[in-house]
C-alpha cells in the first residue's frame, strides 16, 4: 500500500512568487492535514480538508490556502511569498477525521529567496 | 487550546540503555490523544505510539511504552534496549477527540533531539 506522497520533495523560489504544493494521500484516506515545520516555530497546523470541505484552519495568512479533490488528494497554495515561508510543509492523510491516526509524507521543502 | 511541551530539547543514550522523554500538555477537553512521533533525517513523521485519554492503563508497543498521568497532564515515552536507529527528534502531540471544532488537527511540543551512542 503506497505511503503519502508529496511532490515536489523540494522547491526554491523567489520572494513575490506563488507556489503550489501536492498531497497524496493513503488510498481509501479523506482527510488531508497540512503543516509547517520551521526551526523557530516547529510545527504548526495550516489547514485540513475532508471531503473536499476545509474543516479546520490554523492561524496563518490568507495567502496560504488550500484545496481538496474528488479523489482527496489535495493542494495548498502560497502566494506572494516571503523569506519567512521558508519552511517544511508536511501533509498528513487519515482514514476519517478526528480519532484516527495521521500518516505523514516525507514533506517538500520550499526555501523562498 | 490545547499546548504540549517538551522540555528536553536533546537527549542522548548508549545503545541498549532506557531513555525517557518528557511531555506535559494542557487541555481543557475531556477527551483527547495523544501521540508519540519520530521524525528521522528523513524528515518522514513516523507515529511511535498513540494513548487515549479515557484508557487508564498505558500504553506499548514493543520497546516504546509510556508513563500516562492523566492528573498531572504528563505524558512521557520510555525506549528500552535503545538501537541506532531510534536516533531521530521525538515530538510529543495532542489531538482533541472527535466532536469538536479541532477535528484532526496535531497540536505538537517542540521536540527532542534524541542520540543514540554505539
């Protein structure tokens, strides 16, 4: 059974650019977590999708957002970014929402320039 | 909200000695995870070992066991018979139970760098 998948494993981009990350997830999973991982602020929750629904959002600017498919594979976006976006962004798939455990990707590691 | 620490930024252990990492959290709910994760140089969130709130006795997995005081919010993870592969940063992380706004969200600590010795 293949593992959660994020592409691309690695991105560098320029200050003022948008980016698209993907996710996915674990077959037969609906919902999508996404976090940021930075050494000053270690991980934070951005945002979680289930069933194509954003269920949940974390404490960050709106020009991070994201997006859920009919096959529940999901995409956050990032627009106008900043140094400070540098950052590894994990994805996180489960079964349903709520209890179950979350299987996490390897991540993409975005370096904004 | 729910908060975890962890107050132990590195530890280190010689292979096949017991460890102990420390966590506490607060939260508010009645019902809520909590989780054990390993983070290799992979960077891939590995989950390690998982405790429901309203089991009283602790949970194991093989080496992996945890100290649960549901009173005193702590949550630590002891490894035993440490191996060279249990190198990695452990992140301690809360998840509220289902029914609330939180859904599936990971509330993490900051995580210890944990060595393992030969």
């Amino acid at each position: 059974k293949a593992g959660v998948t994020q592409t691309p494993r690695y991105l560098i981009k320029t200050r003022g650019q948008q980016v698209t990350l993907s996710c996915s997830p674990i077959s037969g999973h609906r919902s999508v977590s996404w976090y940021q991982q930075t050494p000053g602020q270690g991980l934070q929750f951005l945002f979680e999708y289930f069933s194509e629904t954003q269920r949940n959002k974390g404490n960050f600017p709106g020009r991070f957002s994201g997006r859920q498919f009919s096959n529940s594979r999901s995409e956050m976006n990032v627009s106008t970014l900043e140094l400070g976006d540098s950052a590894l962004y994990l994805c996180a798939s489960s079964r349903l929402t709520g209890t179950t455990e979350a299987f996490f990707g390897q991540g993409t590691r975005l370096t904004v320039v | 909200a729910q908060t975890v620490t962890q107050s132990q930024p590195e530890m280190s252990v010689q292979e096949a000695e017991t460890v102990t990492l420390s966590c506490t959290y607060d939260t508010s709910e009645s019902d809520y995870y909590l989780f054990w994760y390993k983070q290799p140089p992979s960077r891939q969130m590995i989950l390690v070992i998982r405790q429901e709130a309203y089991k009283q006795q602790n949970a194991t997995e093989n080496r992996f066991s945890v100290n649960f005081q549901k009173a005193a919010k702590s949550f630590s993870l002891k490894i035993s018979d440490s191996q060279l592969g249990d190198a990695a940063m452990y992140f301690c992380a809360s998840k509220r139970d289902a029914g609330g706004t939180s859904y599936g969200k990971l509330t993490f600590g900051q995580g210890t760098i944990l060595t393992v010795h030969p």
